[in-house]
C-alpha cells in the first residue's frame, strides 16, 4: 500500500487547522497528560513517518485519577467482605450507576438469609473502637481539638493537621459506603446509650462533604515537594551518568581495544568481521577463554597496565554509573503521573469548593506553585529521556520502541558490573608488572624471549 505525499489541498489545510484547534484547546483547558508525555518522548525518540502513528492510536485515552481498588476501602460495615468497592465518583461512569432493581429485590430474596441480627447501638466492634482510640491517642488532641481538627480537614489546613495526623486519620477515615450506616445509627441514637468519644470522633469525620477526596489531595499536598524534589534529584542522577560516560575518552578508548581483541578471537586481524557490539553484553565478552586459559579480562588488564595507562581513567565513571544503575526510570515515570493524578484532584477540590462558594485558600495556594513544578519536573523528564536514548544509541544498544518499556538502568548495572571487574582485575596485574620488571634483565637472553606474544584464536 502506498502513501500519497501531502497535496497542499484544501482539505488537509482544514485537517491541520482543526487538528491545532483541538490541541490548543487542549492545552489551555488542563496540562499535560503523561499519555501526551510519553507521545512527545516517542515522536523525539522515534519521529512518526506517518501522521498518526500506531501506538498513540492504542493507547487509551481514558484515564483514572483514582482507579478502582485504589480508593479507601468500607471499614465499619456490619458485615466485612474481602472484594473491591467503588466510591460514588468511580461507580458514576460504570453499569452499577442507574441501581434500578432495588424496589424489587425485597420481594424477590429473603434478606434474612443474607444479613445476621446486630445490635442497632453498636456502631464499632471492640477491634474498630481499639484502633479508633489508639489514632486518637496519637492525634494528642481533646475532644474540642479533635473536632476543630475535623473542620480544617474540610477547609485542607495542613497547619493544624501535619502530614503524620491527616495519614493518620485517613487510615480510620469513614468511607462513603460507612455514611450510609452511620447515618442510619445517628436516627437510632436517642434511644441509644451516650455516644463514645471514638463514635463522635468518626460520626462528625463522617459528615464531612467528599472526606476520602479531600484526604487524598491533603496527602498530595503535604507530600508533593519532597516527592518532586526527589524525582529531580533521581533524574539528575541518570542524566549526569549518561553525560558522563558519553564523553569519556578512555571509555571509548577502551571499548574499541575490546572490538579489537574480538575480531583477534575471530582470526580478523583487519578489524572489518565485527563492526561494534552491544555495550551491555561487555561481561559476557570479557569474560570469555583464551586458548592458554587466560580471559580476555585479563588479557585487557595485563595490557592497559603495560602499555595503554590511559585506559584506566575508564574506572573513574565507576561512582556515577553504579548510582545511576539504582534508579528506575520507569518507576520515576510513575511517580511523575502520580503526582499529576493529585493535582487533577487538587484542581477538582477546588472547583468544588467554589461552585459551592466555600473558597480554600490553602489548596488555591498550594496549586498555585504546583502547577508550575508539575509543568517542570514533565520536561526534566522528557530531557532525562531525550539523553538517556542518546547514550543507549551511541554505544550501541537498542532505543526501545514508543510503547516499550525503558530501563536504562540496566545499561548502567551491566556497566558498572565491567568496570568493577576491570578494577579488580588490574589491581594483581600492577603487582604482577612491578616485580615482572625486575625479572625483565635476566630474561631477555632466554631461549623463549623470541616467542610470539598470545594470539587470540578461537578455542
């Protein structure tokens, strides 16, 4: 099939006009999605001979913010279960949103096959009221405090509640499926025995409006600067490393005496059989036999020792390659959609909050400055990207495809493993060559002073 060349027609004027329409539209209604990301790092990786390439075309463009078996799990429920609940937000879009048969089930099942008898005025077991009580302990807060604490929680105050308290009353935090049992214990609760602090403490959380939501984005707030700040740190890392060994002389110095001695393996003298090698597979290179049972390791230590000294400056990469090896590219990826999922949370909690003329200065603060950051750390990592590609290139490794994973840090790890042996391997060789020099004089009369060096041959 072939692909006609752009005509300059009207009709693909009209294409590409409504084409930048749609992204400009895009761009100033929110920023950018990491399915927008990891297309801009394909299209600088791998440029698109087509104008739709297959891969974007795959890719979904529904996103979660938080997906299903993420969100706070039911915690008070008369009945525990052990599967996934939907909150109100993520069951709206799904089959479960019109409950239309509700009626009719009361008619249709004996309920009292499913439910057990409990007490209307036992709103927590022994084992909830415990762990209620040990939060509450650790809040360090009255009853008054503890409710004042509530109400910043609804206003997203982090100065009253720290990072610590606001996880640790999500972990108690009453869900959307516990309200509705709560709600059901508060009509019943005149005729009931006055009300524990623990039972007040998570009936007054329980009215606050979008509680999981607004614990999640408090999280996200108090959380975001150390995260991005180490993100950044992490891609600082692998971008240095690369930099690094990509200008190195004695590194490339060192792999071509490598592609040297491997076509001397072969019995290719000229150099021309093997053109390059994948940098990765160094270990497995090196550490093959020679036929007098020496490996090529050895053989590059004996000879960057005697004669090629230069070389050794390759061990000085050591320290950047073995720390960049720890840091997963992928998993910073992640990190980086995660804490735009948050800001999308963010920015929602505030459009509720004014729909509803409940202003939260805190959050608009807060959004006002991520915004940005979210904005800087997205092209860090297109550049740490953009650099890394570049260095699997140029030592011949393969730039994974767009919808491919990419694990730069294993290109580091194999390489950190090389140069580590190398170092050990030249550490003997030196106190080899030291006290093979004073032997020198004395062999230079032998009858085998005349032998050929070692030939690599194949085994």
């Amino acid at each position: 099939m072939s692909t006609q060349p752009n005509s300059g027609g009207s009709g693909n004027r009209t294409e590409e006009a409504t084409t930048a329409a749609a992204h400009t539209e895009m761009n100033e209604a929110k920023p950018a999605t990491m399915d927008e990301i990891l297309n801009r790092l394909a299209n600088k990786v791998n440029p698109p001979t087509r104008t739709h390439s297959i891969s974007s075309s795959v890719r979904s463009s529904i996103t979660q913010s938080v997906r299903p078996g993420e969100n706070m799990q039911p915690r008070y429920l008369h009945t525990q279960i052990c599967w996934s609940v939907l909150n109100e937000e993520q069951a709206r879009a799904t089959v479960f949103a019109e409950l239309s048969t509700i009626e009719n089930a009361t008619e249709m099942f004996d309920s009292s096959l499913l439910t057990s008898p409990e007490s209307p005025f036992i709103l927590l077991s022994e084992d909830e009221a415990a762990k209620v009580a040990s939060v509450r302990d650790k809040l360090k807060l009255q009853l008054f405090e503890v409710m004042f604490a509530v109400h910043s929680i609804a206003r997203m105050d982090l100065t009253v509640l720290g990072p610590e308290l606001v996880q640790l009353v999500a972990e108690i935090a009453p869900t959307s499926a516990d309200e509705v049992r709560m709600r059901q214990f508060e009509r019943v609760a005149n005729d009931a025995p006055p009300l524990g602090e623990n039972e007040q403490f998570l009936l007054a959380l329980s009215k606050i409006d979008r509680l999981e939501e607004k614990l999640f984005v408090m999280q996200h707030m108090a959380n975001f600067k150390q995260k991005t700040e180490s993100i950044q740190e992490s891609l600082n890392v692998l971008t240095e490393a690369a930099k690094s060994i990509n200008s190195s002389a004695s590194l490339k110095q060192l792999l071509q005496w490598i592609l040297v001695l491997m076509n001397y393996f072969i019995g290719d003298k000229t150099g021309k059989s093997i053109r390059g090698f994948r940098t990765s597979q160094i270990n497995e290179i090196c550490s093959r036999t020679l036929h007098n049972g020496e490996t090529i390791l050895s053989l590059l230590a004996t000879t960057i020792n005697s004669d090629l000294h230069e070389l050794k400056g390759a061990i000085d990469l050591l320290p950047a390659v073995n720390n960049a090896s720890q840091e997963m590219f992928m998993e910073l990826s992640t990190a980086v959609c995660r804490l735009e999922e948050g800001n999308i949370l963010a920015e929602r909690e505030l459009e509720f909050a004014s729909a509803n003329n409940a202003p939260l200065t805190a959050l608009a603060e807060f959004l006002e400055g991520a915004r940005t950051q979210i904005t800087q750390i997205f092209e860090s990592l297109i550049s740490s990207r953009e650099e890394l590609a570049s260095m699997l290139l140029f030592f011949g490794e393969p730039v994974p495809r767009a919808e491919e994973p990419f694990h730069p840090e294993q290109f580091f790890f194999n390489l950190s493993s090389f140069l580590t042996s190398l170092q050990a391997a030249l550490q003997p060789s030196e106190s080899q060559s030291q006290s093979g020099k004073s032997d020198s004089d004395s062999t230079q009369d032998s009858p085998d002073s005349n032998a050929e060096p070692i030939r690599v041959t194949s085994p």
